[in-house]
C-alpha cells in the first residue's frame, strides 16, 4: 500500500502537477456558477507555476537536502564495498532499445566506476529494480548496470546486481542481505546528494551502518539560492525533486522506515 500511494498521491501532489491540476479545474469552474473561484484558481495556479519555474525556490529548498551530508573522508582507510542505489538508468527505454540508457542521476555510476577504480578490492553492490508502479520482470535496472560499469573499465565480477528494489526502503533492506555486512567492514552509501539524508536514515533504521558518499548535486552552492532561471523547466525539476524528498522524508518518518525526520551526519 506505501508503495503504491507513493506511486499515485505522492505524484500528484509535487508541485507542478498539482498546479497544473488545479488550474485545469479552475479552467472548467469557469464555465459554471462558480465561475468567481474558477478564475482565483487560474491566476494562482498561473503565479505559482511562474515562481516554481523562475524563481530560486527550488534552490532554497534543495540546499538543505544537498548540505546535510558532506563529502566523504577517506582518512579512515580502505572501505569494503559501496551500496550505489538505482536512479541512473532508465528501465523502460533501456528494454525497448536493449542497451543502457541513462537517466539525469547517472553520476552515481560514475562515480562508483571512479571508487572501484581507486580500490581495487572494493565490492560494488548496485541496488535498483523497477521504480514504475506498473512493470514486468523484463525491465530492471540491475540488469543493465552491468554492462555500463564495464564499459567504465570495472569488470562484471566485481558488482552484485540487486534487482527486485522498487523504493529507497527495499533498497535497504535487500542491499543488507545479499552484502552481509560483518562487524568493523567499511560501507559506503552512495546515492544523489539531496537524496542522502532519507537514504542514510532508512539504513540506520535496519542495522546496516554505511557511510554516506553523496554525488549526483544539482545545485553548485550558495550563489544558486538567488538565481533566477532563465529557463523554466530547471525551476520545475528542482523543485519537483526537492517537494517530493520532503514529503519523502516526512512520509518515512511517519511510517517508522526512517530513524530521524532529518537524518545528520553522527548517530541520531
């Protein structure tokens, strides 16, 4: 049931669709005795759509889920393996063209390749099946991931494919299971920088202690929170992603998958 709300309210309460949405409505409303609450709806879902696009607000609330965690430290040595959670392939075009295509999020990938690159022993279990709330066995990102980071010089032996994750919470817990991590090992987390406080959160609320590497950042710092986007579809995506990591953050607590509303670096 979690999974499909996600898959179903929580798509349509990010921003753009619920504005959009709602001056659709407004558009009907229009035509009827209510014609008054029509045209508010129009001109808001209009201004609002106008500030998600243009304006820093995606800036603003992204920075925060960026910030949390920094970059990781390797002082403490050589890790054994990194968790680099799904999001960098898309799975429907990958099966329709049967070779890996790559979404926005494909520097988690890469930066993978460059970690395994830098320890040679370094285990890499990839952690992604099908996100979509309607798919089938021939489509997961696992099975493609394989030839990507082949094609980046790491061999096929070296990644452990988890392919049946379809949510940050399955990705945890299948990531635990097949990794079987002992006692003093060295895990990294490897996931989108706003998306790394909901991840680590998830993992510390199962028992598997990683250490958060983030990559993948949308935003390149502080200079970003007062600029304007000339093009709107930018604004749209950051805030889109920001809302919904929120709400994500918010929903996970609620539901107990996650161990702190707003996970930090250090035990919570």
């Amino acid at each position: 049931m979690f999974f499909v709300l996600s898959k179903t309210v929580g798509i349509m309460l990010l921003p753009t669709n619920f504005l959009l949405a709602a001056g659709l409505l407004g558009a009907v409303l229009v035509r009827t005795r209510l014609a008054h609450v029509g045209r508010k709806l129009l001109v808001a879902s209009v201004v609002l759509l106008a500030v998600c696009g243009f304006s820093p607000l995606g800036a603003w609330l992204l920075y925060p889920l960026e910030q949390r965690f920094p970059a990781w430290n390797s002082a403490g040595g050589a890790p054994e393996g990194v968790v680099v959670l799904g999001g960098g392939i898309d799975t429907e075009v990958s099966a329709a063209h049967k070779t890996t295509a790559f979404t926005s999020s494909a520097d988690r990938i890469v930066a993978a390749a460059a970690l395994a690159h830098r320890y040679p022993n370094l285990r890499i279990l990839y952690s992604g099946g099908n996100a979509n709330l309607v798919s089938d066995d021939t489509a997961k990102e696992a099975d493609y991931v394989l030839a990507a980071f082949e094609s980046l010089g790491i061999s096929r032996d070296r990644v452990t494919p988890e392919r049946y994750s379809r949510n940050t919470f399955e990705n945890a817990q299948f990531s635990k299971d097949l990794a079987a991590p002992k006692n003093r090992e060295r895990w990294l987390l490897l996931t989108s920088a706003y998306h790394m406080p909901r991840s680590i959160g998830v993992f510390r609320s199962i028992g598997f202690k990683v250490e958060a590497y983030p990559a993948d950042w949308r935003l390149a710092g502080t200079a970003d929170l007062l600029k304007f986007s000339v093009f709107s579809v930018q604004g749209f995506m950051h805030t889109d992603v920001a809302v919904r990591e929120w709400v994500g953050l918010a929903a996970y607590r609620l539901s107990r998958r996650t161990s702190a509303f707003f996970p930090a670096p250090g035990a919570d």
